[in-house]
C-alpha cells in the first residue's frame, strides 16, 4: 500500500496511515464545548504520510507513542483531528515535486491518501471550531502575526477553540501561548 517516488532527490515511498484505533483520546476536562484531542500541523501529517520525510521518524514515533493511550480509551472516539485547512495543505503539498519530488502524487491520489487516515476510527474532520474567529483576532492583535503568519494564527485558533492539543515540529507556534501545544523533536 505504497506508492514509489522522489523526496527531496530520494527515492521515497508514501507510508501506510496505522490502522484501527491507535490515537488517544485527550479531552480537555472542565471546558465547555471542548472536542478534545490533537490537531496536528500540516508538516506533521505530511511526515506521517512520507517515509522518506525528514520528520517521519519523530512523527512515527509520536503517532506510536499515542498507540497505547488509545487501547484504554473508548474505541469509538475521534482523537486526531484534520481541520479544513490542515486537509487541504496535505493534499496540496502531496501533490508537489518541489515538496515530494518525483514522488509528487496526482490531485486524485493525494485526496484518496488523505481519505485513508480519515478512514481510520479515530482519525475526524473538525468543522470550524465555535469561537475560533474571535481567538484569530485576540492573536492577531495581541501577538504581533506577520502577514506570512495568518495561516498558523487560523490553526492555533482552532485548535484553542475546540479545547485541542497543537501537534507540530515548528516552534514558532508557541508565540500564541496556547494552553495545549506539543511541539515534536525536528531532528
């Protein structure tokens, strides 16, 4: 269930989302309307999804680490969120040669990809966050987001909207001083 390509002037193969049940549930306790769970970043569904990723060790090791948390948690609960934006970065950046290479994939595998992890039990889709807005513009204003920023201030609001841990490699992230924010290890 790989595809063959190029990353980055490699030889790289599109990994296999894990199967059934493996994400933990991380709910927010005490606060009203929250989802619960991680929001990972684009960069990291990306290094989820291509061995050949620089990242994809940490992200493996990450997505494993959460393995086990999820056997005890109810079977039936969503636990790792896509939002619209992270969904349509990743497919967009799996369909790049100047991100993927040779591996680049066509927009109808790319999407079919993408489906595979939302196939997965406790893999879901987040509509937008209730409030979410509001905490762009309370970014905005008070952290100083540079133009370049706007799509990182969206995420941070959405996942602090809808009471979600942000899973990402890039540091700058903690400029929005979420409460819940993971930033993996980029080696």
């Amino acid at each position: 269930m790989s595809e063959d390509g190029d990353f980055a002037g490699r030889r790289a193969r599109v990994a296999r989302p894990a199967t059934a049940r493996e994400m933990p549930v991380t709910p927010w306790p005490g606060r009203p309307g929250s989802v619960g769970g991680d929001m990972p970043d684009t960069n990291v569904w990306l290094a989820l999804a291509v061995q050949e990723h620089p990242l994809h060790e940490a992200a493996r090791a990450y997505w494993a680490e959460t393995q086990a948390a999820r056997r005890s948690a109810p079977a039936n609960e969503t636990s790792l969120w896509f939002c619209r934006s992270t969904m349509l970065g990743f497919v967009r950046l799996l369909c790049q040669p100047g991100v993927v290479g040779a591996g680049a994939l066509p927009p109808s595998q790319s999407l079919a990809l993408y489906q595979r992890f939302r196939n997965l039990p406790s893999v879901g889709l987040l509509s937008e966050a209730a409030g979410s807005e509001a905490v762009l513009a309370t970014f905005v204003t008070a952290r100083n987001v540079q133009p370049r920023q706007w799509g990182d201030a969206w995420l941070a609001a959405q996942a602090s909207s809808a009471g979600m841990r942000l899973v990402t490699f890039d540091r700058d992230f903690l400029r929005f001083g979420l409460e819940r924010c993971l930033v993996l290890p980029a080696q």
